[in-house]
C-alpha cells in the first residue's frame, strides 16, 4: 500500500484540527508531524521531509501563500490547502503559485485521504506511465487511445489534450487556468468558455450520465479533477 | 431689453394668446374687457350725433318734451357700454346739438335755451350715475371672473398635488403651477437633513444655476424669520418674490417666484393667489414629508420583526440538531457497553446527521447576510448548466438516495453569463426543498431548455400543493408552509434563491402541477455573446 509509512507535516493553528488529524492519519497507517505556525512549517519541511504537507490558509504569522511560494522555491512536495467556503479566489491564488490540491472546511476524513492517496500517486512516478486507469475509463497514453468498458471512443485532438491532461493529474484539481494553457496555450488562459464547451463534450461521450458524471468532476469555480 | 434678458435667461415665457387660452390667464384680463380708449368716444359721439339728427326729425310729430327724452336713450346705453367719460361727452354733445340745430332759433344759441341748461344738467347726472353704476358693475363682472380664476387655479393646483405623496413630485407639481400662472421661473426650497436649504423643485431645467449667493442668504432669512419677502418689484429691476411655507407655524420651506413681468407684483389680487397658493403647497409638501417619515417607520417595523424571527428561528433551529448530536455522545462516552454494534451507528449516524444540517443552516444564514447587507458581488464567467446541475445533484447525492431523477436538458443549451457559485446553491435549495416537500420515494424532475435570450431551469417534484396565495409567500424569509409533516429547515432556502436569482437580473416563481405537485421555475439571461477567438 503507498500509504504505509508515508510521512505527513499538517500545518494548523487550531489544535482541534492539529489533534484530529493525528489520531486519523496515524490510524490509516501514516506517520504525522505537526506545526502550529508558518515559520514552523517552513523548518519541519527541510528537517522532517514530509511526503506530502497539509496546510490551512489561514495561519497567524505567515500567509498560506508565502509558504507555498518559499516552499516551491526549493521543494516539490505536494501540499493540500486546508480553507474556508466561499474563498474560491484564494484558493485559485494558491493552486496557481503551486499548491497540488485543496479541502474546504468542514470535510470528511475521507475525501481528505482520496487527496492525500492522489497526491502521493502523483509523486510516485505515475505519470510515466503508459496506460491509466480509471475504473472504466482507460486511457492509453502511447497509443493515444480513450477506452470505456473496453469500447473505444473517438475523441477529437482537443478533446484526447483534455483528458491526457486530467489523467495524468490523477486526481489531482487543475485550474481553469492550468487547463487552459495546457491545452490551448498561454494567451487563450482567460477564456473559460473553450473549457466549458469542450468539458460538454468530453462528458456526453465519456460518461454514463453526463448529468451526473463520476470520473469528469467539476470543482466549480475552481477547475477539474478526474477520479 | 427686459424681454430679452429674460429670454436669456431661460425663462419660459406666454404670448398675450396663450393667456387667453389658458384657464388660468388671469393677469391682463382687465384692461382687454373693459377697453375705454379714443376709440369708444368717437363711436359715442357717433351714436349721439345719430340720435340727435332723428329727434330733430321727430320733432313736429312728438312736441319737443318727449324728444329730449329720446337723447336719454344713446346717453344710457353709452354709459352702460363704455362708462362714465363717454356717457358724459355724449350727453354734453346731445344737449348742444340739438340746442343748436333744433331749439327755436335754429343754429344759434338763443335766450330761451336757458331752460335747456336743466335738461343739459339732468341729462349730464343720468350720463354720470349711470355711467359709474355702469363701470361699478363691469368691474364687481370682472372681479368676479378673477376670484373665479383664482379658485379655479388653485382647485386646480390641489388636484393635482392631493393624489400624490411623493415629495420630489408634489414639488415639481407646485413649481410648474405657479409658473404658469406667474409666467416667470419658481424653485423651491426645502431643507435637508441637516437643516440647510437645497433645491427640490425648479420650474426650468438648470436649477442650480438659477441661485446666486445673495439670493440664498434671502432664501436662508425668509426659512429662518418666517416673513415674506421680496416683489417689491420695481420696474427694471429683477426681483424675487420670496414666499415661505409655513404650517403649524412653523417654516417647512422657501418658494421662489420671479414673475414674467414686473408689472406682477403691483397686482394685490396676484400676490393674494400667491401667498394661498404657498399655504397650499406648505400642507402639501408636509404631508409628503410625514408620508416618507411613515414609509421609513414601517421598514424599520419590519426589519425589527425579521430580527425577532430570526432569533426565534435560530434558537430552534441550531438547538433541534445540537440536543441529537450531545444526546449520542454523551450516550457513547457514558454508555458505550450497553450499546450493540448496530446500536452505536445509528447513534453515530445521528450525530453525522445533525452536524450536517447545523452546517446547511450556518451556510444559509451566511446567504441570507450576504442579500441583506448588499454587499453581495456577482463573479460571473461562462458556465455550463449541465455542468452545474451535475455538481449540485453530486452535493445532494446523500439526500437524493431515495428520490428517482428524471434529468431533461436541451441539446444545445447555450453558455450562460453567471456566478457558478450562486446558481449552484440554488439548485441546492431547490433539490433541498423539492425532496422535503414530495411524497416519499416519488420522482424529482430537472429540465432545462433556453427561449430567446434566457434560460428556463424548472425543479418539479409530486407531493401537496401549494395553496394559491402563498404562491409568491413561499419566497419570503422564515416562510414555511402549514404541512401536517414536521418539516425542518430555516425556511431560508427559497429567498436565498430569489435573493441570487434577481441579482443575475433572473426570475424565480412557483406553480402548482395540476397532476399532484409542485414546480418551480427560474430563468437566468445567457447575458451576452460569447466572445470566439
């Protein structure tokens, strides 16, 4: 299991959360370290060597954002952000200067494990590979093949970027903005209507009920996931 | 030259015609009926002389008596039509003339026509008396016509101001009447919160230019002592009639008149009209001002009645979920032993339960702030509704478990200009309230099709009906239907989707399926043209 052992730093200044997380992480078989404050992150970062950082935005000394930018500057670890409803520019700020994913206040443990198991997914070298899985939705990267139960579905080339892109975030949100400029390029990273459109269309030929999709996910406001 | 400057400056001005037309023309009337000029003399003279030459005919056959009685008859009915001075004339030249021509000798002057001297003085007191009976009774003719005037112009300004209750149109009512009668600009003056003078109502467009800096220390004098001032109206002078408007004795406001013409001010019965007509606007305008002060009164009612039910709701509201939740815990603190496996689910799943909907009801009240405080900002970018309805129904799964959907979006639904956020927690509410509201287990219905430039999403769901005058009710805040179930939820959840709804410039309303059940329908406008590149 990729869990086993896998060190987590969650960064909190509330000790509610600081304590649940602890008791919850260790009993899903995580190692966890904890700090309270910005600076403290930034030291157990380099000394503890996290695999993956949980952090909230709203910390006491420091901006959430300043850590992710001091962190990035040096380390590739995925940090999840930890914020409030209704902070969708906040966190649109922060998945942009680097972090990997983001949780709203209050969430269950288990859409933060799906997360913490994408993120280390993510890091473990998946996306080298050639094919992805996704339940029934199999994407063939050096065949440049989509397959659903087996049956294979004719994408246009924007459309096969689309889903490439998405697979292999495995999990993973992207922006708006990310997507964007993945897939058409840098100065189209305003226009969200190439992105709804497409996104329509992705979804009536990959899912089954493309009102009530499983694997295209929208984190509206936000961007993308695929599960 | 007085007539140009006034053209200058704006002012709106009436021919001669135009008065006459005009039902409330009342200035110049007197001299146009009762016309005494060189004109009636010589058709006086006219008539005398007419007269006289007939009499001398007449002579032989009537006896030189009755005669001179018939000279009466041109004299009484001059003075009746032109008054006194031709009366006078005429019979002066009656007398004489046929003195001269007819009156033994003829063409002279004789001896015996000393008698006639008391014709000449008895006729010359009938040509007076009548004569000044005469013009009396032309001019009590002509004052009344003018009280007519006067009553009918301020019937009629009290007709026109006694419907409205707004300030700014009872205001603009006053000025533009007595402008018309006064054939000059008006402003009027009230003060504002701080007791300062400023410009409610104006007869012509540029109000404020209109004021210099002495005129508003007069405006200010006249507010503050109560006493009319100004209209002395000296010729060539341009002067301001400065009336206030007092009720109760008290000042409410300053009425500025600057006549037409300066010959306004010399006529008392003008300035009677005037000083009524401001007694007439000071009960007007205070009564639009306790009218505002009443509407203020009742909002300030309401609000306080929405804060009482709100703390009433609240305390209900967080109080029912927070006694489940501490009643399962302390159960599974204290008691744990005692309770099976199964047992200490449901009692977990009790406490899930309760926390989920005290965070449905904090998330609400948030909404609910947001519409209140105005500081509500639309993000709005390009959205998919199937792309939203999808993230709602994902939001909703747990409590749709139970619930078959039917899902109908239009082929080709265009993109909607739309904060996604808002609209999708209007769905939200939707499901929320279409799930509580329907029999059990029974079918919810999502359509969405566009028509023109908007989008029609409709939430349909079996169950009651809603009773026909709560129709538009059920979106008021803290409404909740009388319903035999006990049906929990704040009853916020409607108004946060009309609140969001209107703030797209949408529409939100509810109707009753005639085959059981409720639909409700909101259209959102696709808001603009998607800008290809």
């Amino acid at each position: 299991m990729i869990n086993q052992g896998a060190r987590i730093l969650v960064v909190d200044d509330e000790t509610q959360i600081l304590k649940l997380l602890g008791v919850t992480l260790t009993s899903h078989g995580f190692k966890v370290n904890e700090a309270a404050t910005g600076q403290e992150a930034l030291m157990q970062v380099s000394s503890y060597k996290p695999d993956v950082i949980i952090l909230d935005l709203g910390l006491p000394d420091m901006d959430g954002l300043e850590v992710i930018q001091s962190l990035r500057k040096w380390t590739k670890t995925p940090i999840i952000i930890l914020s409030a409803r209704e902070q969708e520019h906040d966190k649109i700020i922060a998945l942009d200067a680097g972090a990997d994913d983001y949780l709203t206040k209050p969430f269950g443990m288990g859409e933060l494990l799906a997360r913490i198991r994408a993120a280390l997914r993510h890091i473990a070298g998946l996306q080298n590979e050639p094919v992805l899985n996704f339940d029934d939705l199999v994407i063939d990267l050096a065949h440049r093949r989509v397959n659903i139960s087996e049956k294979e579905i004719k994408l246009s080339p924007t459309e096969y970027e689309l889903v490439k892109n998405l697979a292999i975030g495995a999990g993973k949100v992207l922006t708006h903005k990310y997507l964007l400029r993945a897939v058409w390029g840098p100065s189209y990273e305003n226009d969200v209507h190439y992105l709804r459109v497409y996104m329509g269309q992705l979804r009536r030929k990959i899912e089954a009920d493309p009102s009530r999709p499983k694997h295209i996910i929208t984190e509206p406001g936000i961007g993308y996931r695929l599960l | 030259m007085l007539q140009a400057n006034l053209r200058d400056r704006g002012l709106i001005l009436m021919d001669r015609k135009q008065w006459k037309n005009s039902d409330t023309a009342i200035s110049e009337e007197r001299e146009d009926d009762f016309h005494v000029g060189p004109v009636s003399y010589f058709l006086a003279l006219l008539l005398m002389l007419a007269v006289t030459v007939i009499a001398g005919i007449l002579t032989p056959y009537l006896g030189l008596a009755n005669v001179v009685m018939i000279l009466l008859l041109p004299i009484l009915f001059t003075a009746a039509r032109w008054g006194t001075g031709p009366a006078v004339t005429s019979a002066a030249v009656g007398v004489l003339t046929f003195d001269y021509l007819y009156v033994h000798p003829a063409f002279a002057f004789g001896i015996p026509d000393l008698k006639y001297l008391v014709s000449l003085i008895i006729f010359l007191l009938v040509a007076f008396i009548t004569g000044t009976l005469s013009t009396r009774l032309q001019q009590q003719v002509i004052s009344a016509r003018h009280r007519e005037a006067r009553m009918s112009a301020l019937y009629s300004l009290s007709r026109d101001i006694a419907a409205v209750s707004e300030l700014n149109k009872v205001a603009e009512s006053i000025v533009n009447k007595v402008a018309e009668i006064t054939g000059g600009k008006v402003v009027l003056l009230l003060p504002d919160k701080n007791d300062r003078l400023e410009i409610i109502g104006c007869s012509v467009p540029d109000g404020d230019s209109l004021i210099n800096d002495n005129e508003r220390v007069m405006f200010k004098q006249v507010f503050e002592q109560g006493n009319k001032a100004g209209g002395t109206g000296a010729p060539g002078t341009s002067d301001t009639l400065y009336l206030p408007l007092i009720t109760d004795g008290r000042p409410r406001g300053v009425l500025g008149v600057h006549a037409g013409s300066p010959g306004f001010y010399s006529q008392p019965e003008q300035l009677m009209l005037l000083e009524a007509f401001s007694s007439l606007s000071a009960m007007a305008v205070t009564r639009a001002q306790l009218a505002e002060q009443a509407k203020t009164a009742e909002m300030l009612a309401e609000s306080e009645r929405l804060r009482t039910a709100l703390f009433s709701s609240l305390s209900h509201d967080f109080r029912t979920p927070l006694s489940s939740i501490i009643g399962a815990v302390s159960e599974l603190l204290e008691s744990d032993a005692v309770y099976t496996p199964q047992v200490r689910k449901e009692l977990l799943t009790s406490i899930q339960v309760g926390a989920l909907r005290m965070n449905r009801f904090v998330s609400n009240l948030l909404d609910m702030a947001k519409l209140e405080s105005g500081i509500l900002q639309l993000n709005k970018e390009w959205c998919d509704i199937q792309d939203i309805i999808g993230v709602a129904l994902g939001r909703m799964d747990y409590s749709l478990a139970n619930s078959p959907l039917k899902i109908d979006i239009q082929q080709d639904l265009p993109l909607i200009k739309a904060d996604i956020i808002l609209i999708e927690q209007v769905l939200v509410n939707l499901i929320d309230n279409a799930i509580k509201y329907s029999t059990p287990g029974t079918e919810i219905t999502i359509s969405a099709r566009s028509v023109g430039m908007d989008v029609y999403i409709s939430m349909a769901n079996r169950g009651q009906h809603i009773p026909s005058e709560d129709m538009e009710k059920i979106f008021n805040k803290f409404y909740r239907l009388k319903s035999l179930r006990r049906i929990s939820g704040t009853g916020l959840g409607l108004a946060i989707c009309k609140g969001f709804i209107e703030a797209h410039k949408g529409k939100i309303w509810a109707r009753n399926d005639p085959a059981g059940g409720v639909v409700i329908t909101f259209t959102l406008p696709v808001g603009g043209v998607i800008p290809y590149k």
